[in-house]
C-alpha cells in the first residue's frame, strides 16, 4: 500500500473499508432500481404489515441516490446495522466534485481555511454542542485530509418522519498529484448517538487508500 506522498502521477482507484453491514446501493440509473428495490427487500424482510413506510423507504432512496449521482457520487453506502431493536440509521456518499464546483485549492491547510471564513466554524469550538467544526488531519494512507463536523436542521418529510438533526461528518481528501479532490461524506440521525456514530466515521475514514 502506498502513502499518498509516494505518487508521482495519479492513482488509478481508491479503496475504503467500510463495516459489515453497510449496503452499497448502486447510485448509475442502469442499477439504482434494482439496488433500491433489494435494500428495501432486506430493511422490511419479515415485515407484512408496513407497506406504505416501504415505499416512503423506496421513494427516500430514490431521491438519494439521484442527489448523489448529481454531485459526481461514486459510491454510496446506507447502514442496516442496528443494536437490538435500535437501527443504526447512517450513510456514507464518496464523491469527486466536478471543476466548476470546486475551489482553485490543492492544499488541506488553505482549504480548512477557506471552509472556516464560510461558516465562522473554529477549531476550538468543539466543546459547544451544536458548534461546527473544521481542521486538518492525517489519514494513515491517505495523506493530510480537511475533517468538517458539522448539524443539520432536520427534514421530516425525508426522513421517514424523524425530528432529530442530522449529523454530517465531510473529508476532504486531495487526490495525488492532480487538483482534484475526494470527499467522503458521512450522514446519521442518531442524534443521542452522534459521538458514537462520528467515531465509527472517523475510523472507516482511516482506512482510505490510494492504488
């Protein structure tokens, strides 16, 4: 495995390690019906009685999954982990934005920077709740990566009628030798669980590597 300084061209895929548990729903439109339809399958297996929630399900994963595939998505992954009765609601978006959609910034430093002077976000805000928070880290492989945390107002109209904030945990991870960079953004409802949640973000972060 390569660390991100020893490439003198650009790699030619990623990888990233992601729990057992974690459904990779395919975001081409050639697949996303099938994906969609076989996670929904396996949320409500052994559920009769519940349809209209399914296709709420189905509809919320559509619209997902087309947000995704709009903003340059790779991947997408949606947690069916739960503890007992508790799901472990997240999900994970991998995507490239496109040129026009990104800064002129090549550098972790100067984009944490220009992150915190858009949002007033501090790196010594971490001890306010619902502060936002930005800076930079080093990611075993990956090289030096900006980590934004930040909270989200909720939607209940988009998420099966939740009314907790949404927590989102967003790398920003330049890619080896082009201007290019990789997001990895990371989603849950679980508000009282957030920390725990983030942890398990950071680490499956931490397992990013360039081939």
């Amino acid at each position: 495995m390569k660390n991100a300084s020893e490439f003198t061209s650009p790699p030619s895929d990623y990888n990233v390690i992601v729990p057992d548990g974690w459904f990779a729903l395919p975001l081409n439109p050639e697949d996303r019906d099938r994906g969609i339809v076989a996670l929904a399958d396996q949320q409500f297996r052994g559920v009769d009685n519940a349809p209209h929630i399914k296709k709420q399900f189905m509809r919320e994963m559509q619209r997902k999954a087309k947000d995704a595939y709009g903003v340059g998505g790779t991947e997408l992954y949606i947690s069916t982990l739960s503890v007992g009765q508790l799901p472990l609601a997240s999900s994970l978006l991998i995507s490239i934005p496109g040129p026009d959609e990104w800064p002129e910034i090549s550098d972790a430093h100067e984009l944490a920077e220009h992150l915190a002077s858009k949002t007033g976000a501090r790196s010594d805000d971490s001890d306010r709740p619902d502060a936002e928070e930005v800076g930079v880290v080093t990611l075993a492989a990956a090289g030096n990566a900006v980590r934004q945390r930040r909270k989200e107002a909720p939607d209940p109209t988009s998420q099966l009628g939740s009314t907790l904030p949404n927590t989102l945990v967003t790398y920003y991870v330049p890619i080896p030798a082009t201007k290019s960079w990789l997001l990895l953004n990371f989603s849950t409802p679980m508000d009282p669980l957030a920390d725990q949640m983030v942890e398990l973000f950071d680490t499956v972060a931490g397992t990013l590597h360039w081939d």
